[in-house]
C-alpha cells in the first residue's frame, strides 16, 4: 500500500460514522486516503461515510432500493440547491460485516476490499454507474486504475 503523503488528501474532508460494534474496522486515516484517491485532487469536498452492521444495512437498501437484505455499500450523492455553497459530495453506507465476509469468501485482504468499496461508493457520488456494461466496464476500470495506484490488485481478476 501506498503512504498516505503520496496523495493529497487535505481537499477531502470524510465525516466517518461508526454504527458497528466490529473492531475489524481500519483507521479513519485509510477512508480519508481511499475517498482522496477516488476524488483524485477535486476541488475541496466533504462526504460521510457510515459503518453498519447487516440489519441498517438491509433496512436502507429495501427503503432506498426495494431490495430486501444488507448490501455491501450504498450511496447517497448530496442534492442541494446550486444557491447552498456547501461542497457535500454525499453519503455512502458500508455493512462491515459484508465486507469482512466477502473479503474472506474472496480471498482478498480485507484492506483492499475496503477500499474497493470506498472508492466504488465515491465512484457512484461522482456519477459512475453499472447498470448496463459499458457502463459497468467504464467504472470497473477506474476501480483497477484507483487501486493499483494504491498498491491492491485488481479485484475483478
């Protein structure tokens, strides 16, 4: 991995939110570094980012998106009005225990998926989507690009 210097994060301000009893969660400074990476030297914007357990998880994803059961990561991009100067990005969700089992179930650090779904998550504020497969290949691609900047392998392969 890389260190957190080689890339500017003082533009990113991440308001993380611990709703987990895990202790298996990395340090803020990662979510920073990860969110920064995905933001690649944007002008100044903030975000939150919100650690859940499976049961938030699974009641955001069937009010937000009729689908029963947790998700691994949800975003909510921030729509404020032209005349608000606030640089809110939005918000993303995390169920940490997904994460942590498909990390296993993957045989993949759990670090690395960390920040897949960070940056996945940023991508999706920014507008990045992968409802069809171009779309799909396009945000894949930036996935691997933004990792590999990271030092983690390419979670597709």
């Amino acid at each position: 991995m890389i260190e957190p210097d080689a890339v500017e994060t003082d533009s990113v301000e991440v308001d993380l939110q611990v709703a987990s009893d895990s202790d298996s969660i990395p340090e803020p400074s990662c979510f920073q570094l990860w969110a920064a990476t995905a933001l690649k030297g944007r002008a100044r914007t903030l975000l939150t980012i919100r650690l859940v357990d499976c049961e938030e998880s699974a009641d955001l994803n069937q009010r937000f998106r009729l689908k029963p059961g947790p998700t691994n990561v949800l975003s909510f991009a921030a729509e404020l009005p032209a005349v608000v100067p606030v640089p809110l990005l939005g918000d993303i969700v995390i169920c940490v225990p997904l994460v942590l089992t498909e990390a296993a179930a993957q045989g993949k650090l759990p670090l690395a998926h960390w920040a897949h779904l960070v940056i996945h998550g940023v991508l999706h504020l920014l507008g990045f989507d992968h409802e069809t497969p171009a779309q799909a290949e396009e945000m894949e691609a930036q996935e691997i690009v933004m990792l590999a900047k990271l030092g983690y392998p390419d979670p597709y392969a």
